[in-house]
C-alpha cells in the first residue's frame, strides 16, 4: 500500500539547478533508507546518493559537491538539490525506499532530468 511519487525534474541549462522531490504515501519515512537512482537508456541503473534512516549520506563520486540529498521525516519526503548540472546528469531519476526490517522496498515512477542548452 506504500506509494512514492517523484516530482521536480524538467529541462535545464548547463550550470543551472534542480531540486527532486520523492513523497511518500503509506509509509513512514523516518524509519527507511532512501536513495535516488538514475538510468540512462541502454545503460544500467546507478546510485546517485542514499540518506540511511539514521542520517547517514552517501554519494557516487560523480556527483559529489555538486548534489545534497535531505529528508524531512515530518513531511516523508526526501529531497535532492541538484547544482552545477551537467549534460551527463540527463536521466530518469528514480527514488526508492527500503527497510531491512519488514523486507520492505519500493520504487517510484521516475521523473526526467535533460540538461541541455
């Protein structure tokens, strides 16, 4: 019954900013690990950064200084502030959820990201 819905993707130029939202319905956000992914066509889908239930932060190297992942637990929602974009941060950015306890993992519908001038 657990929902996650994705929002705040679109077309910017290089250098310019975006800030990703995934919102959760069903769930209890405090409790989970949540990442945000991103896939190209063709290409395999890849970590972009995961804040772990207890605060912890993780990011691939290519997006480091450049991206912050947050989460405000009242709301259930994460956050992904997007800076200094460049035109091979294009993608489907996908946000999930997982819970070790409970087994739990869940997946949003994605939300296009194109960096172009």
């Amino acid at each position: 019954q657990a929902q996650l819905v994705e929002s705040g993707g679109g077309l910017v130029q290089p250098g310019g900013s975006l800030r990703l939202s995934c919102a959760a319905s069903g769930s209890i956000f405090s409790t989970y690990a949540v990442a945000w992914y991103r896939q190209v066509p063709g290409k395999q889908r890849e970590l972009v950064a995961r804040i772990g239930s207890g605060g912890t932060i993780t990011y691939a190297d290519s997006v480091k200084g450049r991206f912050t992942i947050s989460r405000d637990n009242a709301k259930n929602t994460v956050y992904l502030q997007m800076n200094s974009l460049k035109p091979e941060d294009t993608a489907v950015y996908y946000c999930n959820a997982a819970r070790i306890l409970g087994s739990l993992n869940f997946w949003g519908q994605g939300t296009q990201v194109t960096v172009s001038s």
